[in-house]
C-alpha cells in the first residue's frame, strides 16, 4: 500500500510540473503571438497599402476623374480595398458573362439572319433604291423591323440612307454598310424634298409673273380686214383659220390649243399666272383683239402658239418669230422681243431635238404689231412635213414642246 501511496505522489508532481511548463510556456507563447501579430498585421496593411496605391495609379490611368483616385492611399483602408477587389471581381465575372451572352446572341442571330421575320417578308421591295433622309434629330437604325431589336446605329437628322424595302411602319435602309430597319414615319424621300426646294425657288425666279397664252387661230376664218398695226394703212384678215396636217389631217387650230392648254398647267405649276386668251376652238377673236386682251391683263409676256406650213414638204424645225429692229409699232420692245423669242426656240430645240431654225423677223404680223407687251410667235414644227405633223400631235412630244417653253420663260425673267 506504501509503494502505490508513493507512486500516486510522483505521478501528481509530475502532472504538476508539467502543468507549470505548460501555463509558462503558454504565457510566453502567447506574448510572442502578440508582439509578432501586430507586426506581420503592419507589414500586411503597409503592402496592401501600397498594392492599393498601384491600383489606385491603375485607375487614375483609365480614368484619371473617377472618385477613388482623389482619396490619398492613407484614406484607403483594408475593408475599401477588400470591397474595390471584390467589386472589381464581380464586375469581370458580369463582364464576362454579358461577354458570353453577347457572343451567344450572336450565334443566334447568325442563324436569324437566313431566316426572315413575318414583318419582314411583308415589305415591300423598291425597284430602284431611294435615297432618303432622317427627319428625326435621333433615329434608331434596328437589326429587325421591331422596337425590341438590337440598335446596330443611331441616325441623326439630315443623315442619308437608301431604302431597299419598306411598309407603313417599317424601311428596310442601308446606312454606311449596315443593312437595318428604321421607322418609316421619319423618312423623307430626298429627290421629293429637292423638287418641293426647287418649286419654291422657280416661284421664287417667276416672281409670280404673268403670261398670257394664245392658240392660235379658230374654228372659222374672219376674213373681214384691219389694221396690221396701230395706225396702219395696210390691213389683214382679222382671223385665219390656220393650216392643217398633212399626215393627221389636224386643223392647226387644234393642235395649237392641245399644246396651249398644256402649256398653261406648266407654267401654273411653275408658279406663273396664266391668262389664256381662249380654251375652245368655238371663238371669233382677231389678231388685234387677242393683243389687246394680252396688253390689258397685265401680262409680262406674250407667247402664240402657232404650227408652219411649207409647199416642200420637206422642210421641218422649229422658229420663232419677233419684230425687226425697225418695227414702227413696238420699236421699244424689240430687245426684250428677241431675247424672249432666242431662249423658246433654243430650249424647245434643245427639249425636242428638232432643227432650229431661229428667229424670223417680221413687221408684218398683226398679233406681233398691235403688242404692248414682249411678244414671240412660236411656230412649233411643219404641218406639211408628214414627219414633224405625226410627232407634234404625240403626248411626249408636246410635253417636250411645253417643257421647252417654259424654260424659255424661266429664262428670259432670269435675263431680265
Ligand atoms: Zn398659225
């Protein structure tokens, strides 16, 4: 019992002793953990200090305004960083999964491509395409016809783009090399806006001026006589009745008011004021009449629409006719008489292409004579040719015949 009373007491010493060791080394242990704690957490914020500082520097390199570059390195603490690393972290990942979905979206939109939507198929193909221009100041251009699709571009207004297909609400466009879809709705065809600017510009060059017209000739000859000028010893018939086609059979007068009352739409439309001195082939006007009708209305000019005639039915061309230098009833007006008569023959000819035979000076024409206004007398082209007769009574050639005129017009007020 003596020997295991002794060995129980050498045991508890021994578990003392250790014991002893042990909250000794503890304390001591314990003391070390903190000195060296405190330095490596130092030395751990001074690096990360300065690895805050390389990224501060990182960023002010991308974006030398952005907030974080501003705060000095000793603002910066550990938890700010840990958030700037994680956020900067989350942001590559979405980055990089708005990267894949991109990169997906257009694998499908690859195999869309082949592929046409119902809206699409619907439009409506341009023969030739057109160019047109934005209206709007800002004008999404769309990889499809709907509002949900991906915006390939933004179009400004006055920016140009060429329609290949379209329906109410949607133009297929191409822009720069891209092929989208735009809103119809602000489109505007470039070629209509040109001619609405040059409408209000030739409105602008007629200045509204007046022009009386006469179709020459009527139904029945007046062949009662007068004057072939104010105060004129020689007279004339008051009216002939005109020659006739040799290939149409045409009266004269016939063909002289289809022309005339086309001219009067032509002019109307380049914003001239048109005073016809007849719309019918059922008048009894004379020569000196239909002059005086011109010289009241206050007319700026004065064209009679006349077709020729020749015994050698060879001849054709076209002439204009004005008084001579030495015309003794509108000496005054002899200028502006031969330049009005020089720019409708050249811009008919030009228009038609037959022969220009220039202007015939004449005193002896009443219609001319009895003027107070500038006057020209157009003689179309040859009754007597069978060839000139057949294209005069043509729709196109008349529309030449008109267009000529009219520029002849245009131009003679640009002289002036
Ligand atoms: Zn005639």
């Amino acid at each position: 019992m003596k020997k295991k009373g002794q060995k129980n007491r050498i045991r508890m010493g021994a578990y003392l002793l250790v014991f002893l060791l042990f909250l000794t080394g503890c304390g001591k242990d314990k003391r070390n953990l903190d000195s060296s704690g405190i330095t490596s957490m130092q030395q751990e914020q001074q690096e990360e200090t300065t690895a805050q500082e390389e990224e501060t520097k990182d960023a002010a390199l991308e974006n030398p305004k952005t907030e974080e570059t501003k705060k000095s390195p000793a603002e910066v603490n550990m938890g700010s960083y840990k958030e700037a690393q994680e956020k900067k972290k989350n942001e590559q990942s979405l980055a990089e999964a708005e990267a894949s979905e991109e990169a997906k979206k257009q694998d499908n939109d690859e195999t869309e491509e082949t592929k046409e939507t119902e809206e699409e198929e619907d439009m409506i193909m341009v023969k030739e395409k057109e160019v047109m221009i934005v209206s709007a100041s800002s004008l999404n251009l769309r990889r499809h016809p709907s509002m949900d699709a991906e915006v390939l571009a933004r179009l400004s207004r006055g920016d140009e783009v060429e329609k290949t297909r379209f329906n109410d609400d949607w133009t297929e466009v191409e822009f720069r090399g891209q092929t989208g879809y735009v809103s119809s709705e602000y489109l505007v065809s470039k070629e209509e806006k040109e001619t609405a600017g040059e409408e209000s510009t030739a409105q602008q060059n007629t200045g509204g001026h007046i022009i009386a017209i006469d179709a020459g000739h009527q139904d029945h000859a007046n062949n009662e006589q007068e004057p072939i000028g104010p105060g004129a010893a020689e007279t004339k018939p008051k009216v002939s009745s005109g020659t006739q086609g040799i290939a149409t059979n045409k009266p004269e007068y016939v063909l002289n008011l289809e022309v005339s009352l086309k001219l009067k739409q032509e002019l109307i439309d380049r914003g001239y004021q048109v005073v016809m001195i007849r719309e019918t082939n059922e008048v009894n006007l004379s020569n000196q009449e239909r002059a005086s009708i011109a010289n009241d209305s206050g007319a700026e000019a004065f064209v009679r629409i006349h077709a020729n005639s020749s015994t050698d039915t060879s001849i054709n061309g076209t002439l204009t006719m004005a008084p001579t230098a030495s015309n003794p009833y509108l000496s005054n007006l002899y200028s502006k008489c031969h330049s009005l008569a020089q720019h409708i023959v050249d811009s008919i000819c030009e228009q038609t292409g037959s022969k220009n035979m220039g202007i015939q000076e004449t005193d002896g024409m009443s219609g001319i004579n009895w003027c107070t206004v500038p006057v020209a007398i157009v003689e179309m082209g040859f009754m007597s040719n069978p060839e000139e007769d057949q294209r005069m009574s043509e729709e196109g050639y008349q529309d030449k015949i008109v267009t000529g005129i009219a520029n002849g017009l245009d131009a003679y007020f640009t002289e002036q």
